[in-house]
C-alpha cells in the first residue's frame, strides 16, 4: 500500500517507469489534487517514510505508470473503452489495517472525499 492518488495511465508503450500522458491528463490531476489537498498526510507527499524511503509523490499525486508500469489495468481500459474517468486512491501504506483503525482512515479521507464528489 501508500498514501497517493493514481491516475492514468498506468502503462505506457515502452513498458518502463515513465510518465504516460493521457489526452485528459489535467483533468485527471486536477481530480486527483481535490482529493489530495483535503488529506494533509498523503498531501505531503513521502508517507511511507518507514518502508519506502525513495517515494515521494509531489502534493500526493502521481500517474501510474511515473510510479510503477501496469498493463493492463482497469482505470487505462475503462478510460479508453468506457470514456470513464478513474483514478485509484492508495489510502495508506498498510495495504490491510485493523478493524479498529478504519475511524482514523475515516477521519482523515472524509473531507476529501466529499471534495473528490464535489468534481462531479
């Protein structure tokens, strides 16, 4: 797990880490920025410090396949076969948290995700 928002594309056609430009690649980092700018820790860019100590998302944000190259995956197919806008938010660096700290991923993901509807 991490703390960001992915947005497309997440391949791209080298098959390398790179960043991968989609036609509505503002768009999708000015989605991604309104989630972002509402949760103060993923804002900030370097949340899993203890784990990965190179990864830095600039303002929490990142296209896919910048981070890492997947073929294949539903947010770039859904784009270009649906014309459906997704971006896949990484709530934290533990990829399965306790059940008794879903309140504190609520508290911190409430406001953006009420920012993130606002887009629509």
């Amino acid at each position: 797990g991490s703390l960001v928002v992915n947005y497309p594309f997440d391949d791209d056609e080298q098959g390398i880490a790179i960043y991968s430009k989609s036609p509505d690649d503002d768009v999708f980092q000015k989605l991604a920025l309104a989630y972002s700018k509402e949760n103060a820790e993923m804002y900030q860019g370097s949340p899993c410090k203890d784990m990965y100590p190179t990864e830095y998302f600039p303002h929490g944000i990142t296209n896919g396949a910048q981070w890492y190259n997947v073929p294949g995956g539903m947010q770039d197919w859904n784009y270009l076969h649906t014309n459906c806008f997704e971006v896949t938010i990484e709530l934290g660096c533990v990829k399965y948290p306790k059940a008794e700290e879903l309140p504190k991923y609520w508290a911190q993901n409430r406001r953006s995700l009420l920012q993130f509807m606002k887009q629509v």
